[in-house]
C-alpha cells in the first residue's frame, strides 16, 4: 500500500513538471472582470482537448499545457463574442489577457458543450464523455469519477455530502422513490449530460419563494443516438462456488421518445449482486418530498413489521434474487405528464452470525450467540403519478403509490446463557399512500399552494419462540437461564419447551394537508402565511400466548418488575391531531437571504386501552425558525439554520400490553408518554471552485432534545433476558455532528481528504437505575486516483475511524480503532479488454490489540471487439481470497458486542452481455 501511494505521488509530481501554466485576465470592454468564463485549449496536432478552466471572481484563468506544443485556445462567455488564438509553449510559463466584446451570437454554445463541467446557475453540468476511459458500463460507474460526487456505502448517490433524492431522464421520471435502480441499469455509454440539480424543486411557480438547499436531484441527457430507439443490454452467466451451481440473468431494456418512455429491469440470480433490498423497497412506499416547508412536528409511524436483517454479498451466506421492473411514462400533450412503475421483487437469503457480547451492567452475565437465520421477502409495489399543466399559472399533481410484501423469517440460536432457540415470524403488511397538491398563481404577486397526503399502513406480524426448558431445575441455583424470566412473564414452567407467541395487527390512517399562500412584496422580499392539520388514528392489538407440551393453550399470568399491571394482551386506540397556522418572511439583502418564521400549533392526543383506560393531553406551543443564506459567489455559500421541533411517537410505544421484540427482550408501553421538544442548529459551507479545480463541502449540526423517550431496562438477575418500558427522560440528550470534505484535481489526478465528527450524550436506565452514554467518534478519510482516458486507473482510498464509550456502569472507557485501506483499478486495452479489481482491507483494535481482520478482493476480465460491439465477454471473480467472514465492533447503550458474519465464498462465473 505504502508504494502505491508513493507512486500516486511520483504521478502527480511527473504531470506537474511536464507541463507549462498558460494564465491571464479575461475582461470586459470597460475594464470589468468577467467570473466564470469559459476558456477551452484544444491541440493542434491530436485535435482533442488539452485543457479547460474557468475564470474567478477576478477574471483570473490558468490552464497546464504540454511543452514543447502548440493549442487552439477559446474564451467564451454568454452575451460575449468568442475570442480564439493560437499559442505554441516551449518550456516556460505564459501570460496572456483578454478583452471581450458584446455580441449576440451563440457561439458560446459550442463551446459549453465541449467543457467537462460547466455551471449554470444552481446546476452544475458534467459532459459524462469527459470522464470515461472505456472501462465503465453503468451510469454509477462514471458519477464515482465526477469531482464532488459520491457514491456511499449504501449505495446513494451523494453531491456536496447531501443524498440525491431524484433522477429523471430527459425530464422524465425513472423509478421514483430510489436511486439505485437508475445508477446500476442505465448503461454509460447512453450518458450525455449528467445535470446537478442543487437547491431543487420540480414546481416551477414556488423556485423563486422558497429556500431548496438541502435538496438536490440528478437528471441524465440521454446520447441522441439513444432517443426513438431501444437501447440497453442483455446480461447471461453461470458458474461455480463450493456448494452451489451459480446463475445470473439480467435484461435492463429502455425506450424514450419526446411522448413517452418504457424501462424494463430484470434480474434473477444467486451471485449476491442485489440491486434492491428489503430496506431499499420500503421506500418506495413513500411519497416524494413535499414542496413546502416543514411544519415542525414529527410523527413517527414506525414499522411493527418483522426486523429483517439486510443482505448483501458482505453480510450473507446464500442469496437468492429475483426482481422485475416496468417503469412508464407517456405525455399526450405538453399539458400532461403521466408516469407510474410496477416493481416485484423476491430475496431470499441466509445469514450466520456469531456474537460475543459484553454486558454493560455488571450483574449481567456475558453471552456468546451462534444465530443462523433464513429469511424471504416477496414484495410487490406500484406508483401512479400524474402532473397536469393548464397554464404556467395553474398545476395539478396526484400520485399514489403502494406496497404489499409477504416476509416470513426462521432463526436458530445457540446461546452459552439460554441454550438452543428457534424463532419464526411472518407478516403480510400493505402501505398505500396518496398525494394531491395544486399549485395557483393568482397573479405576480399572489401564489397559493395546497398539499394533501394520505397514509394507509396495516401490519399483522406473528411470532413463535421456542426454549429448551428442563422443569426439574426451575428453582435451583444453577436452573437453565430462561427460568427466571419464565416466572416473571407468568409462563408455565413444567414443560419441556417454552413455546411462545404471538399475534399482532396494526393499523394507521393518517391525513396530512396545509395550504400555503405567498405574498411578493417586491423583488426582495416575500411574506409565506401556512395553514395546516394533521389527523392520526392507530389501532393496536395484540395478544401474547404459551402452547404448552400438548398442544393446548395458556395465557401468561405476568408480574414483572418495573412494569405496573402487565398485560398480555393489548387493545389500543391512539388519535392525533394538530392544527397549526404560521408566518414566515424572506428577505434578500446583498449577499443575504434571510427568512424567519414562527408557527403556532394546538396539540390533541387521546388513547384508548382496553376500552376503559383514557389518557389525554391537550397543549399549545408556539415553533419558531430561522435561516440565513450568505451567497458569497455563484458557487459558494454559508448556509445556517435553527428550527425547534415537536416529537410525538406512535401506538407501538404506548400500547402498555406486553410484545415480545424476540426471545430475550419483551416490551410494554407507557400511555403517559408526553412528547418531546428538540432543538436543532446547523451551518454548512460550500464551494465548487472551477477556477482552482477545489470543492470543498462542510456541515456541523446541534442537537438537543428535552423529554425525550428513553427506555427502563429490568434485566432478570443473572439472565440476558430484559423487559423494558418507556418513560420520558428527566434528562436533556444532546448530540453534535460534524464532517468536511474538499477535494482538488491536478491533471488528471483527483484527490480528496475528509473528516467527521460526532459526540452525543444520552440517558439510559437499567434496573431503574440512570446510566450516562457518552459517544465521541472521529473520522479521517483520503482518497487519490487517476483519470486517464488511454491508461490504466488507480484509485487509493484510506480511512480510520477513532470510537470512543464512556458508560457510568463501565469502570473503564471502551476505545476501538478502525483502519480500512482500499484499491481499485481498472484498465481498458486496446479498445478491447477491460480489467477491473478492487480490495479492501479492514482492521479493528482495541486497547492496543487486534481485535478482528479481514481482506476481500474482487475482479473482472471482460473482452469485446471493439468498444462500439454488441457482445461481450466477462470472467469475475468475487471474494477471490476465499474470506469465510467479516468481524465488526458495535459499542451500543446495553453491551459492547464483537459480530461475527459470515459471508458469501469464493464465486467464479462467466457472463455473456448483448447490447442493443
């Protein structure tokens, strides 16, 4: 590792001397520096680009020019005549400055469309040619190479550290609701133009009243080759791994026209390369970002359905994938656009997990868990949208969207406290949402805005568990460890298993509209007065149950500590509504935009239990908000905002009837939960700086958070087996985040460094009593690698992350230290070969010690004729080195765990690609 960085540097410092700088002025006719200007250096003798830049704030350009050679060089900039010369370098540094002149002519166009990036107000343009070699296959193969874009290790697309929410194709919609789909099937070589989208918002009549900055989306220009015909490929392969016959078959078809669209996405195969997981599917049930701005409560539905644990080729040892998608969209006039997709995907995978698990409370015995788990997810979701245009005055929009899943899930456990367990759950949970908004502009200083959402979500998960039991020890000193536990939870003990279970159905229906009015004052300022109401009802039911040896049923007589009049069965009824009215006032000041707000809100929470139990509370509360936007450049800015939040939970932790979460852990709720208020403050800094090459992209946030809801954990003394209530937290949580990231490329070397940082401190209770959880991690992470168009690429990656608990039940800090080193090359040869690989290194230490290692290494040989052939070729190899698994440290609130997982073996297969 050490001489590949030593010869990324020799690399850098090679290009750097073999070239001269060419710098100057670019001006206007009465002197005026001209920012952003577009400079363009073509060689005369290759007839391809040398170099481009653009100029700064002060008129400033350079750009590194090959000695000994001469240019063709272009400055152009909009509503200016283009100025072209030639210049022939020699060995020393040049200056020359430019005067331009007022003219109407497009030739600036020209121009633009050969520069690799250009901005355009709040979009940054990347000309995707500009940054291929030949080696990429997948629209996420090229976005991983443009400067201030990443690609996380979930998958997401990143710009400036902010997730990208949306990709369309042409303006038109592909897949709403994830972004992977569009990364890993549209094929690079269709990749015009790839648009940044920043400060993004798709309602015209609302871009110049509201504040987007935390949102971005991408839209893709497709090749005009691509436009009015089928395009795409046709993936086959099979081959061999120790245990299995392995089998991949992917056709990823597209077809645009200016009227309407067709993508068709298939995949079937059990080579690990899923596209989609569990946890990817669950968010195309929810709706595109409202156009307004939030409102300041939060209520939380979360999912009561099956914990499933994602799947990847990292974390499982069997994978089974099989996913069809269509994607539509058809415009019969420029009034309408309608678009939908029908998604069906099937995972089914195998898991083996090894946990060595330190308990923070003492008086908890330590436990060692070996849990093999086989889980299948069949999932089936739909999205209908619709936009209909009457004029630029009057918007209409309707989408609904669905899904519906059968899971079911097996485990079986080896625990050194509780013995063998097995676990079955299934669930067949559906979610429906809808969303209807209409956008109005009275006239130009009048804009009205209503939204309207819908949210329609039932869960019926059920659980079975099953304990070994020896009923002649239950009351021995040494007597099996679910015993106690046993007694508590009111189960009869004179069996020989502890079979358990348990049936729950949840429904939610929850309504969600506001309308918004904006008044311009003039071209500065604007005044936004909201109107709202949320309406929230939730019903839970469930009931807890033991089948005896005989098969027949018996119902728990529970008494456990800490948890008032325990119940086993659940019947709760939960309604929400809050109405709200607020103001906001936005003001543009120089390099200012500043915009205030405050919203007024009457709180109405009532829950029913059993029929005879009522609880209520009833409260106003005034949110106040603030941002401010300092525009120092075009493309630099000073974001800070603070908003104060009201945080309601939901049924499942008020539902004081008892739930098993799993084996060791069961759960009753509280019905005197109040909510919580959290303030929250944040400031983030960018800069994409083309004159300089630099980008650089900062944010610190501020967390705290009153009343908030914390758990009391009873753990049955000498037992891993909890019960847990919640209660509000007489304790302030408070967190701070912070990370920065700048990246610079010098020639064709693109380098990046970043940092983070994040600290929080949180209140925990075991056995009633209160425990403080600090959390402090720090972070580094660097990054060189080249950019060649006709050599070989080599991407070095490094990152080290600092972890540091300090618990008041622990007598010492728990301290670990990750490294994570990386390689990855690719090469394409002779307009034909291509060879890819990657490598990653990881390793975790503890006090000084190795904790866990581990190494994984994958490549790929692929041959085609000539870049422009239809078949081709591939040989891949995944986890080469034959790595039977990966270890991970997790410190969490209750124990400080050491995971064993283990993952896919070494798989060797044979692809054959068509493309159209």
């Amino acid at each position: 590792m050490k001489k590949l960085l030593l010869l990324a540097i020799f690399m850098v410092s090679f290009i750097t001397t073999a070239q001269v700088k060419l710098t100057g002025v670019v001006k206007d006719s009465i002197g005026t520096p001209l920012e952003m200007a577009n400079v363009l250096a073509i060689n005369k003798t290759t007839k391809k680009m040398a170099s481009y830049g653009f100029t700064d704030a002060k008129g400033n350009y350079k750009l590194d020019l090959d000695k000994n050679s001469t240019f063709d060089v272009k400055i152009s900039y909009i509503g200016m005549k283009t100025s072209e010369f030639e210049i022939t370098t020699k060995t020393e540094n040049l200056v020359k400055n430019i005067t331009l002149f007022e003219d109407n002519s497009l030739d600036e166009i020209t121009i633009v469309s050969k520069m690799p990036v250009t901005i355009k107000g709040d979009t940054i343009v990347y000309n995707a040619d500009s940054f291929k070699n030949g080696s990429e296959r997948k629209l996420e193969d090229v976005l991983e190479k443009l400067p201030g874009v990443e690609i996380n290790d979930a998958g997401q697309i990143e710009v400036e550290g902010k997730v990208v929410e949306k990709i369309t194709v042409d303006g038109k919609e592909f897949f709403s609701g994830d972004t992977k789909l569009a990364s890993k099937n549209i094929p690079s070589n269709a990749v015009d133009k790839i648009q940044v989208l920043r400060n993004y918002g798709d309602v015209n009549q609302l871009r110049g009243v509201q504040n987007n900055q935390d949102r971005v989306a991408i839209n893709i220009k497709l090749k005009e080759g691509k436009k009015n015909f089928w395009f795409g490929d046709v993936t086959a392969g099979a081959g061999s791994a120790p245990d299995e016959t392995l089998y991949l078959f992917q056709p990823k078809l597209f077809y645009y026209s200016p009227k309407y669209t067709v993508n068709v996405i298939g995949d079937i195969n059990n080579l690990g390369d899923v596209v989609l997981n569990r946890s990817d599917l669950r968010s195309f049930g929810s709706n595109f970002r409202s156009q307004s701005p939030s409102n300041g409560t939060n209520i939380s539905i979360a999912s009561a359905g099956i914990g499933f644990l994602t799947a990847g080729g990292r974390n499982a040892n069997k994978i089974n994938t099989k996913l069809s998608a269509l994607n539509l969209s058809y415009s019969p006039n420029k009034k309408l656009d309608l678009s939908g997709f029908l998604i069906f995907s099937s995972n089914s995978n195998e898991q083996r997990n090894i946990r060595d698990i330190d308990y923070v409370d003492p008086s908890t015995p330590d436990d060692f868990v070996d849990n093999i788990t086989n889980q299948t997810s069949n999932s089936g979701l739909f999205r209908f949208s619709s936009i209909y245009r009457k004029n630029i005055n009057n918007q209409l929009n309707y989408n609904v969207s669905g899904r519906f899943s059968n899971e079911f899930k097996t485990e079986s456990a080896d625990s050194r406290v509780l013995s063998d367990i097995t676990e079955r759950e299934r669930a067949t949970p559906y979610t429906i949402n809808q969303d209807f908004s209409y956008f109005y502009t009275a006239n130009e200083n009048n804009i009205f805005a209503l939204e309207v959402k819908h949210l329609l979500q039932d869960e019926d998960p059920f659980y079975v568990a099953s304990l070994e039991n020896d009923p002649n020890n239950n009351d021995d000193a040494d007597n099996d460890g679910f015993d106690d536990a046993a007694e508590s939870l009111g189960l009869d003990r004179s069996n020989l298993f502890y079979n358990l279970e348990q049936d729950r159905k949840v429904k939610s229906n929850q309504l969600d509209a506001k309308l918004d009015y904006y008044h311009i004052l003039n071209s500065k300022s604007n005044l936004n007065f909201v109107a709202g109401t949320i309406l929230s009802k939730q019903n839970f039911n469930s009931r807890f149950f033991q089948i005896l040896d005989n098969g027949n049923e018996f119902t728990p007589n529970p008494t456990i500590n800490g948890i008032p009049d325990p119940q086993t069965t659940n019947d709760t009824e939960y309604n929400f509504t809050d109405i709200y009215a607020g103001v906001r006032y936005r003001l543009k000041a120089g390099i200012f935009t500043i915009t205030p707000g405050v919203t007024v809100h009457s709180y109405n929470s009532n829950n029913t239990q059993y029929g005879t139990e009522y609880f209520k509370d009833k409260f106003l509360e005034v949110l106040p908000e603030f941002e401010a936007i300092a525009q120092f450049k075009r493309s630099e800015s000073l974001t800070f905002t603070y908003k104060k939040e009201i945080n309601f939970t939901d049924v499942n932790q008020i539902a004081r009837g008892i739930v098993a979460n799993n084996y060791n852990s069961f759960f009753a709720g509280n019905a005197n939960l109040v909510n919580a208020s959290r303030h929250n403050a944040s400031l983030f800094y960018r800069s994409f700086n083309l004159f300089n090459n630099t980008n650089v992209f900062a944010r610190v946030s501020y967390n705290k958070t009153a009343n908030q809801v914390n758990r009391n954990t009873i753990f049955e003394p000498g037992s891993v087996v909890s019960s847990s209530t919640n209660l509000n937290s007489p304790f302030d949580n408070e967190s701070i985040f912070a990370f920065a990231n700048a990246g610079k490329r010098f020639g064709k070397i693109q380098t990046s460094i970043g940092a983070n940082y994040s600290f929080s401190k949180t209140y925990q209770f075991i056995n009633t009593l209160e425990n403080t959880n600090e959390s402090l991690n720090r972070g580094l992470n660097a990054r060189i690698g080249t950019n060649f168009r006709k050599a070989p690429n080599v991407t070095l990656r490094y990152r080290v992350n600092f972890s540091d608990q300090d618990n008041t039940a622990r007598p010492a800090v728990v301290k670990s230290v990750t490294h994570a080193p990386s390689i990855d090359f690719d090469a394409y040869i002779w307009d034909s070969v291509t060879l890819t690989s990657d490598f990653t290194f990881n390793e975790v230490r503890q006090g000084g010690s190795k904790q866990s290692s581990f190494n994984i290494w994958n490549a790929k040989l692929a041959y085609r004729k000539d870049k422009d052939a239809k078949w081709e070729y591939e040989l891949v190899g995944n986890n080469l080195l034959g790595t039977g698994s990966e270890t991970s440290v997790n410190q969490g609130l209750f124990s400080f765990t050491v995971n064993e997982r283990f993952i896919l073996p070494r798989f060797v297969s044979f692809r054959v690609r068509y493309q159209l």
